[in-house]
C-alpha cells in the first residue's frame, strides 16, 4: 500500500510524475553497439569513452531494452539508477537479449569488452532480473567474464547452488541477492540457500541479501536500493 499504491499514478504502471527526474533524458539514447562480429540493440545513459564504471542491467523473458529505459514503471527506480550513473560519471547500459543461452552471453561479453577498450579499467557492475540472471549466472562460471567483472546483481534471480563454486566467488567479486518473499516463480528459500553456501566458505565474503517481506517476483527491480548497492561494489575503486 505504500511502496506500490501510494507511489505510483497507476499501479505498477506508472509512478507518479514527482518521483522521477527526466532531465537524464539528454543523455539517453537508442543504439546499436557492433563489436567481435555482434550486433546488439542498447539503450544508453551517457558514453562509453571516459566512463568511471558502467552498470549493464539484463532483462528477463519477454523483455527488452525498453523495460531497463523505462523512467515510469517499477516505481521509477530504473530513473533512479540512470541519474546515478549520470551524476557520477558512468554509463548504464541496457541491451535487448534474445538468447539466454551462449548467444546471449557472447553478446554481453563482447559488450563488456568493447566498453572496456572505451573506458580502460573502469568497473563494470551486471545486473540481472529474472529469467535474464541465467546470463548472470553463465558469466560467474566463465573464467574470461568473471575476471571482467565488479559485481554481480541477482534480483529475482534463478537459484543456482553452483554460484558458490563459481569463478566469480573464488576471485570474490561482490554479489548483491535481491528477492521478493512470495516470489512463486524462482523461490526465496532457494536463492538464500546460495547465499548461505557463499558464506558458509567464506565468512567474510562480500555478499548482501536482501529480502522483500510480501515481495513478489518482480519487486527486487521495483525496491532494490542502487546507491547502495553501488556504493558496495564501487568501494574498493
């Protein structure tokens, strides 16, 4: 009633028109990276050249770059993320993934490294809803792409008891898990039994979860706190 009904001008629509700032519209733009033979729509927020970091945002099922640029729904928090990313001298990036399997992750991969050749060691953040985290999760357990890489953001994730096995842990790049309680598509017992693992081999592991009291399945994109989750990942920069 709060967090939904009392934010948004239709809900889980459209939040009302105070909870978002649309001048990060100026430096948003509709693209297509080329890149190692790839071609991949993105939406963009600020440039690839010079950027202190990136945040690359994976959409599930059924989605594409239009959800992650979408400055209205899930209670504006996407807004939110593109004026940090602005504001701090980074670039989000949001592509259109039509394979979520290898084809998907060599776009991704192929992504990442082009915005590396941009911006030479700066840091790239991969966030991942849904269906869109088996990108993630693909990319933890590659030795190439896990050394590419920040921090890793599963919100409504798929639950994968290999992740605390993974190359990402054993380099212990920072995972941020974000799940909604009543999510009946990937459930929360799951997710947190793989955060569990991870800090049952390391107790000082960097890991957060975070979990939704009444969330559902897609109330990890609508509630998960950017600044802080970037404040965690970015700190050793």
């Amino acid at each position: 009633m709060r967090d939904i009904n009392g934010r948004d001008e239709e809900p889980e629509r459209r939040v009302k028109r105070r909870y978002v700032d649309l001048s990060v519209r100026r430096h948003s733009v509709l693209d297509v990276f080329q890149g190692e033979g790839r071609r991949v729509a993105i939406g963009r927020v600020g440039k690839f050249e010079g950027a202190r970091f990136a945040v690359i945002f994976i959409h599930g099922r059924g989605g594409d770059r239009r959800l992650g640029m979408d400055d209205y729904r899930f209670g504006g928090n996407f807004n939110r993320l593109k004026n940090l990313a602005v504001r701090n001298g980074g670039v989000y990036i949001a592509p259109s993934i039509t394979d979520f399997g290898a084809g998907g992750l060599a776009d991704v991969a192929a992504l990442v490294r082009g915005f590396h050749q941009a911006s030479p060691g700066a840091p790239v953040i991969l966030a991942c809803g849904s269906m869109g985290s088996a990108i993630c999760l693909a990319a933890a357990n590659d030795e190439t792409m896990a050394g590419t890489l920040a921090g890793l953001v599963l919100l409504g994730g798929i639950p994968d008891p290999g992740l605390a096995t993974s190359a990402l842990v054993k380099r212990k790049v920072p995972i941020d898990f974000v799940h909604g309680s009543n999510d009946t598509v990937y459930a929360e017992e799951a997710q947190r039994a793989v955060f569990d693992a991870i800090r049952a081999k390391d107790k000082a592991y960097p890991t957060r979860f975070v979990m939704l009291s009444t969330g559902s399945h897609g109330s990890p994109i609508r509630m998960v706190d950017w600044k802080s989750v970037l404040a965690f990942m970015l700190a050793r920069y």
